[in-house]
C-alpha cells in the first residue's frame, strides 16, 4: 500500500472487529510514527495504551462514570464556543450523515445520546491510547501533535489496522488521569481506539466530504 491507498482508505472507524491486536505490531508502528514532522524536534506527544485486562477495567470505570452522568470539565474547548460558517455547517452535516447511517432520526434524542455513549468505549476497540502534552505546550506543539497521529494513522492503514480519533476524552479528563495516573504535568489531548474494522457496519461506511480545493487554497505563479 502506498501513501496515497493509506489516504485514500483511513476513515474514522466507529464498529470494530473483536479480534486482538498484536503488541509488537503496535509498538513498531508508534516506533515508526514518531518520525514525524515536529517543530524544532521537540517531540511533545506522550502516550499511554491500554489493552487486554487494563482496557476491560478502565471500560468497566467509565461505565460506572457514565451513569452517574454529567461530564468532567475539559481542560481546553473542543471546538470554538461559538462555531461560525461555514465550519458549523461542515460539523452538523458531518454528524446527520453518521445518523442517517445508523438508522436514527433527529427527533430520537435519546438514541443518539447513547449512541454517544459508544466514543467513551472506544466503540469496542481492543486497543484504547491516549496521547497527552505537557501543560507548558503551545499551539505550534499541539500541531506536532496532529503531524504525529495522521503518521500513525497512516501507518495503521499499512498494516491493515484502523483507528478513530477521539477529542471527546477531553470531557473526561479528571477520569481518565485518575486512572492512567499520568505525569502531573500533562493534560490529555485526545485517545485513539485501534482495531480492525467491521467492513460491513454501516456507519464505517461514511465518507465525510471534502471541500474543493479552489475553496481553501489560491495560487499565484504556479
């Protein structure tokens, strides 16, 4: 596969195959993606896997977080607090065109927010990574960040593995570190659930769209 098959396949994969992942594997790949670009070679990604037995028990923590409801408080926003156009209309398309694949309408609120459930189980990933920044990180090394995780996730697709990224963990911050145990000064960034994909799952079918090019880039003398 060469990089342009690894582009063209990745996708976020939201139903996972319960078949394991190989450890060696894994780590060959992360060893692989750290040669990604990175401002002044800082290299500012920190990461913790769970898998196996850990996995189930920080599955079974965020069961327990779930029900008693509410969420953490994010140490950063998602997104901007007040969206504008046409970068809202690119996410509210992005999020009916996953409904429509899983068969649920908009007036079934309650469907869709246990659908939502499923990100804080890695839709049943068998491997679940979080990548952390130390706190004293600015823009330019949270974009090191985005160079490191599109190497990976290309070098997944290498491999025949997938993976969804998932900023959604932020929302569960204070849980999640309580269980990692992280270095005090980090602060969670993202997790990453890493599997094989469910080929026939419907909403792995979903290709988000692309704006054209003439919309985001011009050119002159070229």
């Amino acid at each position: 596969m060469n990089v342009s098959e690894a582009v063209a396949r990745r996708l976020t994969v939201r139903v996972f195959e319960d078949r394991p992942v190989d450890g060696a594997l894994l780590r060959e790949i992360l060893s692989k993606a750290t040669r990604a670009a990175s401002g002044g070679n800082v290299q500012p990604w920190n990461f913790h896997v769970l898998g196996g037995k850990d996995l189930a028990d920080f599955r079974a923590l965020m069961e327990v977080r779930l029900a008693q409801g509410g969420t953490d408080e994010a140490e950063y926003a998602i997104y901007p607090p007040k969206l504008k156009e046409p970068y809202r209309t690119r996410r509210s398309e992005l999020g009916e065109d996953m409904y429509v694949k899983l068969g649920i309408v908009r007036e079934d609120r309650p469907a869709r927010l246990e659908w939502l459930k499923n990100n804080y189980r890695f839709f049943g990933a068998p491997v679940g990574l979080f990548c952390y920044v130390d706190r004293c990180m600015g823009a330019p090394q949270w974009s090191d960040l985005g160079m490191y995780l599109a190497t990976f996730a290309l070098l997944l697709c290498e491999a025949g593995l997938d993976c969804c990224f998932q900023e959604a963990w932020a929302n569960y911050s204070k849980t999640v570190d309580a269980f990692i145990k992280p270095d005090p000064e980090h602060m969670l960034f993202c997790g990453v659930g890493v599997g094989y994909r469910k080929e026939d799952a419907p909403v792995n079918q979903l290709e988000s769209k692309r704006v054209p090019l003439e919309e985001i880039a011009s050119f002159r003398g070229i």
